[in-house]
C-alpha cells in the first residue's frame, strides 16, 4: 500500500543540489522494503523495462551490499535510485546506502515528473511494502498538474531572482540547478539594442593550442560525415545529424575510436552554440573546455560534459535536445535580463 507522507516535514535528507540552489524546488522522497529477496530482480526487470517503454536511460548496479537500478527519465532530472540494501531489502539512496532515496525532478518538466509519480505508484503495487512517497509539490496526492506548476513557479521566481542580483558581481561562478553561470562584465551582458551573437570573439579567452585543438576536431568531422553525404552546416538540423552518428556507438563501448569521435562532436557542437547563439570558449581547473557567456547571458555549457552523458545514458541526453533546451534558456534569460 502507498503512503503519503504528511506535508509538513522532509522525512529524508535534502536533494544533491540543495548546497547550490535557494531551498525552494520540487522533489520526490521515498522509500519501501521488499518482502523477499527475488524481489529484486523482478522490480529490476519492471524498472527497466518501464524505462524502454518511455525511452528513459537505466543503468544496472551491484557493489557495496547494494543491488537495483538507476533510471534517468530527463536530462535536467536526477537520478530515481531503484536500488535496495541486499540484506535489509530496503530501498536505499544508491550513492550512500542511506534508507529512501529523493529525485529532484523541478528543472524536467510536468510529463517527467507524472511519469515517475505513475511510476512508483506502480512499484509500490508491485513490490514495495508500505511505500512512502513525499511530493514537494503535492503532485502525488492530489493528481493537478497546477500542483507541479506552481511550486516550479515558486522555485523559479527565487533562481531567478538569485540570478538577477548575481549581475551585479561580475566573475562570480554560481550553480542554478543544472546551469552554471559565469557573470560577465556589464560591456559583455546582453542588451537588446547591442548584442551581435556573430561578433563574439569565440576564441579570445584560450591559447592557440586550444583553438587549434577545436577547429582540427570540427575539420575532421566535417571531412569524415562529407564522406557519407551528410552536411554541416552549423544548424539544429546538423546537430541532429550528428546525434545519428553519436547514437551508433554502443553505450560508450566504442572504445579509441568512440572516445575519438566524442571529441570531434563536442568540439562541433560547442562551436554551433558559439555561432547560433554567441559564446566564447573557456579553460577553467574546475570545469575543463567550455563554452561561456552564451547569448551574453552568463550561461555555460561543457560540450564535452553533453556528449560524454549521451555516451553513458543515450537518448535521454541527446544533444539535440540539450542544444534545444540551451537555446530556450537563452532565450528566457534575455527576456528576464529586457524587463529588468
């Protein structure tokens, strides 16, 4: 039987961003124990299967006494841990062993969120004994997609917010949920009246070593997609082109030559972004090549980070849609950056 946990205190730790973001968001709490070992696997099986069907990436996992499953439902959502202490057959945060697990799901999106309530409504019918599940929303409970909205509204007006008055520190490094911002100075903000994204100086804050290094990875791409009759040509459309390629290589089993072609993505993608949007490219000893300042709005991408989690999870983090959902944010920024 599924048991919603009363609104008026957290029953588990806080989710993983909680250090980086105002302590406003939507996540989901919850925990269970099995009532036989077998168990296991069969919700094992059910979670991955679920995660086929809705095109979720899933990764199994067994060390350190613990056994189950990671599912990923959205890029910009945590982790649902679908995993159990092998020998108290709780549920258990996959990275601790702690008892529960919490998803943070606000930066995703209505669909993702009803998807994962749907489905521990389902594990819990299946397999859990006594499942607990805490919506910070009150999604769960009450079954409005207002309920979701509104405290993803809520949660918004803060970052944004904390965004806004970061403007006023230029260099300051700040990370909003899954968005790290570089604040730039005032000549380098977007303003409607000014901002060209096609005179940004992509390659002024790196040595020539690290431009080299791009713009070789970008020619060698292009020379070896010509060669299949595929075009580059620095548009959405080309990304996708290159997101085919990129689902070809088995679950980042491609070895030298997938790691290889990895580069030679992240190093077009990153240069698209940089000519779509404006952006520069940046070395940091925290972040590595990235891409900053991104429609003169603070915002920072790592390509590298994008292909290297499409390698690992798949579709779910195409970047295509990564691509897609930069530009909206973008997009979103200016216009907040325009009312101010």
């Amino acid at each position: 039987m599924t048991r919603l946990a009363a609104n008026g205190g957290a029953l588990w730790r806080r989710a993983r961003w909680a250090d980086r973001i105002p302590p406003v968001g939507v996540t989901l709490h919850y925990r269970g124990t099995l009532e036989t070992s077998s168990q296991i696997d069969e919700v094992v099986q059910f979670a991955v299967g679920r995660a086929h069907k809705l095109e979720w990436g899933s990764r199994r996992i067994q060390r350190d006494g613990r056994k189950g499953v990671l599912l990923l439902p959205h890029r910009h959502c945590e982790i649902v841990s679908v995993v159990f202490d092998v020998r108290t057959l709780d549920l258990v945060d996959a990275e601790t062993g702690s008892v529960a697990a919490f998803t943070k799901t606000q930066f995703a999106d209505f669909p993702t969120h009803s998807a994962i309530c749907r489905f521990l409504r389902d594990l819990g019918s299946r397999a859990l004994r006594d499942l607990e599940v805490e919506d910070e929303s009150g999604h769960f409970a009450s079954g409005k997609p207002e309920s979701f909205h509104d405290a993803v509204a809520a949660a918004r007006a803060v970052t944004d917010a904390t965004y806004l008055d970061a403007l006023k520190r230029p260099g300051e490094t700040l990370q909003l949920g899954p968005h790290r911002f570089v604040v730039p100075p005032p000549e380098r903000l977007w303003r409607r009246e000014r901002f060209d994204a096609r005179a940004v100086a992509e390659f002024a804050g790196v040595p020539d070593t690290v431009r080299e290094f791009i713009t070789t990875c970008e020619h060698s791409l292009r020379e070896a997609v010509e060669s299949e009759g595929m075009t580059l040509d620095a548009t959405w459309e080309s990304v996708q082109s290159v997101e085919s390629l990129l689902g070809a290589i088995d679950g980042g089993s491609g070895g030298e030559q997938g790691e290889a072609f990895s580069n030679l993505a992240a190093a077009y993608l990153g240069r698209t972004l940089c000519e779509e949007f404006g952006a520069s490219w940046s070395h940091a000893a925290d972040e590595g090549l990235c891409i900053v300042n991104l429609g003169g709005t603070g915002l920072c991408a790592n390509p590298f980070d994008i292909v290297a989690a499409r390698l690992e999870w798949g579709p779910v983090h195409g970047i295509d849609k990564h691509y897609s959902s930069i530009g909206a944010e973008i997009s979103r920024l200016q216009s907040l950056l325009a009312a101010r």
